[in-house]
C-alpha cells in the first residue's frame, strides 16, 4: 500500500503554484499598468463601436423597409387610379434609398409601375439599371431580364425580346422558365417564324410535361399545324 505524504510545517508555509502564478500576475500587471488599460480600453471602444454600427444599420435598414412599404401604397393606388403624380411620388421615394438589396427591389417596383403605365422606355431604363448593380444570375437579376424582355416585347422590339429570353433560357439560374419559354413563342409568331415557334413549343413538352398550363402549348401546336 502506497504511504500517504504528510503535509508539514514547511509545505504549509510554502506557495503552491497557483498563488505564485497570481502573484506573477499582479506584479504583471501592476508594472504594465498602462498598457492594459489601453488594451482594455480598446476592447471596450470596439464593442461599443460594433454595437452602434450594428445599430445604426438595423435602423437604416427599417427607414428603408418604410419607403418600400410606401412605393407599394403608391403603386396600388395608381392601378386603381392611374395619376402621373403617383409616378413622380414614387420616384422621389425612390431617390432616398442607399444603395443595396433594398434599393434594387425599389428599382423593380418602379420599373414594373413604368410597366403598368406603358411607359416601355421609363421601364427598360430602370429594368437596365438594376441588371447593371444585381449579381449576375441572381435572382433580382433575372427579373430585370425578364422584365426588360416584357417590356421589348410590349413595343413590339421581339428581335431584342428574342435574345433577351433566349439569354434567360440559357443561364445557369433556377428561376421558372415555362413563361420565358411562351414569351420566346409569342415573339417567334410576331415575326412570322413558325417554325422556330413549333420547334420552341415541342421543346416545352419534353422540359414541363407535368406543367398545368401544358395546355396552352397543345393548342399553340394545333394551331401552328
């Protein structure tokens, strides 16, 4: 059996590890004085910094939720009760956006008004504008191409419309295609190429055949036959 150590007068009298390593410490930091208060001033002045940033941003970002909210209050009212002062109203919104995600869905809710209203330069400009800031193939992207592909389309430009959901068809994204697809067929029709249109619609077939509006691609066919 292992015989136990008895502790002693001089092991009692002695510091253990502990102690001598908080003694260490103290006199660390009692002959640095200055230098920890300086690092522990610098701690505390970047978290304050953080969290006034943190805070400054989240605010920004509400005030900017607002005028969101307030563009779409502007842009029902002008479905209900079309006024060019409803489009100015929201253009002026518009302008106190900082740049960012918020501004860009600003941008399509604008361009889209432009839209509605058929002011077809107003929205591709807008629809240009916002290709020009979103990560390409990103969503809001996307939807300025389309747009701008509608909005071609709408001034009975379908060359440019062509290419432009051509473009979409073509991109990596995941965004829906079955509309971009009918767009292309609609443009095809316009400018007398059947056989472009018949070929578009049988590749509809083959990509959505569970779609529930596969139907408008049967009748198209029939009455391309």
């Amino acid at each position: 059996m292992a015989q136990q150590h008895k502790l002693t007068k001089k092991d009692l009298k002695e510091p253990d590890s502990l102690q001598r390593f908080g003694g260490r410490m103290v006199a660390f930091l009692d002959a640095n004085r200055a230098l920890v208060f300086g690092i522990v001033g610098l701690v505390l002045a970047l978290l304050v910094g953080s969290w006034l940033w943190t805070e400054s941003e989240h605010r920004k970002w509400q005030e900017m939720e607002k005028l969101y909210f307030e563009m779409e209050k502007l842009q029902k009212r002008q479905q209900t009760e079309p006024d060019e002062n409803v489009t100015s109203q929201m253009q002026a919104l518009l302008k106190e956006f900082s740049d960012g995600p918020q501004k860009i869905r600003a941008q399509l809710l604008m361009a889209e008004t432009f839209f509605e209203k058929s002011d077809y330069d107003s929205a591709i400009q807008e629809y240009t504008l916002v290709m020009q800031q979103a990560r390409r193939n990103s969503l809001n992207y996307v939807l300025a191409q389309k747009g701008l592909a509608y909005a071609h389309e709408a001034k009975k430009d379908f060359q440019k419309a062509v290419e432009i959901y051509k473009s979409i068809i073509d991109s990596s994204s995941d965004f829906p295609l079955f509309y971009i697809h009918m767009g292309l067929v609609r443009c095809y029709e316009a400018l007398n190429d059947p056989q472009n249109a018949n070929l578009m619609l049988r590749e509809m077939k083959n990509k959505f055949p569970s779609h529930p509006d596969l139907e408008k691609v049967d009748r198209k066919l029939r009455q391309l036959e």
